[in-house]
C-alpha cells in the first residue's frame, strides 16, 4: 500500500509534463461514453468502417490500442469506470450493480464516484445521456415511467436529457425511427433499420445537441466543467440514418476472420447471442450450434458500421463546437467504447464473454497541448481511466482504488512491457491479458476450464493451447489469482 502511495504520489507531481492548458487553470472535461463500441474505426486500422472524426482526434492525441474493459457487460462496466474498482462480488458483474450499492447510499467521505470527485474539487458536473447504467440517469425499469430519483445521487450538478418522441429515455434507448421500440412492439422487430430521418431522427442527435448547447453556458462558467456524454450507438438495434448506411458497399464488407468456435474450448465459454435473437423479425437466428450466413453476417455489419458512421459524425460535431468556443486550449476528450462486441467472431453475436472480441474497446484521450503522434501499445484497464483524469486534474486521491494511473505513458508514450496486465470477469472466469497471452480461468465443472491464447501467434484467439504449454500456464496462474478479489472464493 505504501509503495502505491508513493508511485501516485509520484504521478501526480509529474503532470505538468502534460500540458493541460491555461496555467494555474484546472482542464475541463468532456468524457464521451459509447455503447458497445469495438476498434472498428479507421485509426484502429479498420480499412472499411468510415470514421473521419475519430480518426482525427486520435491523430491529435492518446489511441490507445490495447485498453480492455473489465467486465463486458455495459452497466457493470462502467460501474468499473466511474469507481475505479474491479468487481468483488458476483452481484458487481450485473448491469444493475450501480443502483444496488450507490442509488441508495447516503453521502460518505469516499466519493461515490470519480465525477463526485471532481464535484467536490471545484467542477460543475453534467451529464446528458448514458453514463452509468441507466439511459438518462434516473432510475426506472425499462417498460416503466421514469421517476425522480438519480442513479448517481451525488455525482452531477446537472442531469439532463431529451428523450424527444419516445418520451423516455429506455425507449430512447431501444427507439425507431417512427417513435415505437423494442418494448412498445413486443420485440416484433428487426435489430437494425435504416431510417430515413435526419441525425434527430435518433435519439444520440437529440443529446449531440443538448451538449452543443451545454457547452455554449459553460463556456460563460468560471468554474472549469466536466461535461459527460452518453451516446446509445452502435448498440442494438442498429438503427442510424440512411445517408450513413450509404457509406458503405456492402458487399466490401467483409465477414470475419475468426467465424469459428475456437478449438479445445467447451461452449460454455461462449454463448447463443441472446440479445441479437431477443430482436424477433431478425432474418436469422445465429446460434453456436448455427453460424449466421455469409449475407446475414455482412447484413448485421453493414448496420454496425452505419451506426459508428453516425455516432462519428455526431463526436465531431461536439469536438467541432469546443473548437468553435475557443475551450479547446483547456480541455480534455476522452472517448470511450464501454466494451467490445462479436461480430459473428467465433460464432458469436454480442458482448458476455472474456474473449479478446468482448474485452478489447475504444479508448482515445485528447489532452490540450499534447504532441502524441504515436499509439500507444500498453495495456491499460478501464479502472486506471479515474486515477488518470484525477492526476491530469491535479485532484488528489485519498481514498485505495484498484486503478494505477497511465500518466506516465501520456508523458513518455512508454511501449508496453511484460509487466502490463489487465484482468477481466464474467461468466465465472477471470482473464488475464499480458502482452503476449491471454490467460483465462472458469469456476466450473466442464472442462476445460483453463484457456491460453498466445496474441503473437493466435491473434484471433482461435486454438486454446493451455493443455500444450503448462509451464507459461503455471507461471501465469500467480498474476491471474492476483485478480481474484474475493469473487471466485
């Protein structure tokens, strides 16, 4: 604990090598969350997906190409994020986990998050949009009116949506074009629709332009801000306007490179993509035991890629609006993806697996000032995303969290080593990603329940080779039980 103190202690003092802005001024903020975005974008080395925006901003400053989540489910995910804690208990790997051990907890000296952090350091807190959990941060169950009472109760000066003609923010979040959604329609409907709206047309433009606006006051605030926003794309359905469908031929799109199930591997580590299957009028029904056509596969992707191709567009509107105001000289972008996906990768269709697929998403960080150029290949888990901002704040962390800050790599773009790790849970297992392997070890019956994929030669995670190489699954087991916080005791 000592030692941990000390090395933040460190980091903290070493932030003035990155240049937050305006001197004596604390940088603001504007965190961009979204849903189930990947690294399919073109800085990802993507040749297909149409990303302009993102592109550049991770020209601009920080990608960072080997940040995994650590749970790939979207509310415990970013239970990880807001807290900085890895999961300790089974009930953590829930996307209602947040509202079970924050919503109804009164206010203590450890902040209940890290924007109650910043509230408490001086920043005026916003968000629009799905930040933790809940689609608009109140606290209602999906087919139910929305009440008064905030997922994060003491995080955020300002709490604010339009859920336009859906009315509610979970309808929102499930929402078509013509203002019904997957509740009011009984699932009778397709996981995808080309609409042919303007970018309003969807909800995610609803809040672009609530943020746009945001930005327009706090630009007038004397206090610096931290402005939190929440877009719905590319989750299910994949519903964009036509014009970012039109961006693609699909049949350039090409299927992936890992459609099998890997081998020597129980299916039990996989699963059925329920949550594609849960769209009824889907033309297919993917299964482990029935991969999705070549057409259909090409089909889904096509829609995923729309939905980047807008969620894109509408970033760079928010990037272009900071410009605009002249706030980009003191303020950080951090765009974050709150997990990955399988697009029809080993036979899946979804996220809930601790597979690279799953794990691997979208971290991209704009400080002011910055003169990155190159990506940076260390691995770095959601959790050290909080004592980052904090020590680019230059907010102090008095409270033990499980995330170490990764300013160092802003300072000195440091290549990774073989001491990166980062742990990842659900479906009672716990994965260990190194540098060169992925470790992976289910509390189960079926067998196996022990999985190694060497990343540099089985990139695609396709052969478990645990049972041929005992000797790096032996020297690994000790850092992966490191990982297990009491979850699998």
């Amino acid at each position: 604990m000592l030692i941990k103190t000390l090395l933040r202690l460190f980091i903290i003092s070493t932030t003035t090598l990155v240049s937050c802005g305006k001197q004596n001024e604390k940088p603001n903020i504007v965190f961009i969350a979204v849903d189930d975005l990947r690294t399919d974008l073109g800085c990802y080395n993507n040749p297909v997906v149409q990303s302009p925006n993102l592109d550049k901003l991770a020209a601009t400053g920080f990608l960072f190409k080997n940040h995994f989540v650590n749970v790939p489910t979207c509310g415990a995910s970013r239970h990880c994020l807001l807290t900085g804690m890895r999961p300790t208990t089974k009930a953590h790997l829930g996307n209602d986990i947040t509202q079970h051990v924050l919503s109804n907890q009164p206010e203590t000296d450890i902040p209940e998050t890290f924007i109650h952090q910043l509230k408490r350091n001086g920043y005026h807190t916003v968000g629009i949009g799905k930040i933790s959990h809940s689609a608009d941060g109140l606290l209602y169950g999906y087919t139910e009116q929305p009440s008064n009472k905030r997922e994060l109760p003491y995080s955020w000066d300002e709490l604010i949506f339009n859920p336009g003609k859906w009315r509610t923010g979970w309808n929102a979040f499930f929402g078509y074009a013509n203002g019904e959604n997957r509740q009011s329609l009984n699932r009778q409907v397709k996981p995808y629709e080309k609409g042919k709206v303007s970018d309003t047309g969807y909800v995610d433009g609803l809040t672009t332009q609530l943020a746009i606006d945001k930005l327009k006051e706090l630009k007038k605030n004397t206090k610096p801000f931290f402005l939190s926003v929440g877009l719905f794309k590319p989750h299910l359905p994949f519903t964009a306007p036509e014009k970012y469908w039109d961006l693609y031929n699909r049949d350039a799109i090409p299927i992936t490179d890992n459609p099998a199930i890997p081998q020597n591997v129980n299916p039990q580590s996989l699963h059925n993509s329920h949550e594609l299957n849960g769209y009824k009028l889907g033309e297919e029904k993917p299964a482990l035991n029935q991969p999705a056509s070549d057409g259909y596969t090409k089909q889904l992707k096509h829609a995923y890629y729309a939905c980047i191709s807008y969620t894109d567009h509408l970033i760079g509107s928010i990037i272009d609006e900071i410009k605009a105001l002249g706030l980009d000289d003191n303020t950080i972008i951090v765009v974050w993806g709150d997990h990955g996906w399988h697009l029809g990768d080993q036979q899946v269709w979804g996220k809930h697996t601790i597979f690279e697929n799953a794990l691997k998403s979208t971290l991209i960080i704009k400080v002011p000032n910055s003169k990155q150029t190159k990506p940076i290949t260390s691995i770095v888990e959601t959790v050290d995303i909080y004592p980052t901002l904090m020590a680019l704040c230059n907010v102090d962390t008095k409270h033990p969290i499980d995330g170490e800050s990764f300013i160092n790599l802003l300072n000195n773009n440091n290549s990774s080593s073989q001491d990166d790790v980062a742990y990842s849970y659900f479906k009672n297992g716990i994965s260990l990603r190194t540098e060169r392997y992925r470790l992976t070890k289910y509390f189960r019956k079926a067998e196996p329940t022990i999985e190694l994929y060497d990343h540099d030669t089985d990139p695609l995670e396709s052969i478990n080779i645990a049972s041929k190489h005992p000797g790096i699954v032996n020297k690994l087991m000790p850092v992966l039980e490191k990982g297990n916080t009491g979850l699998y005791k």
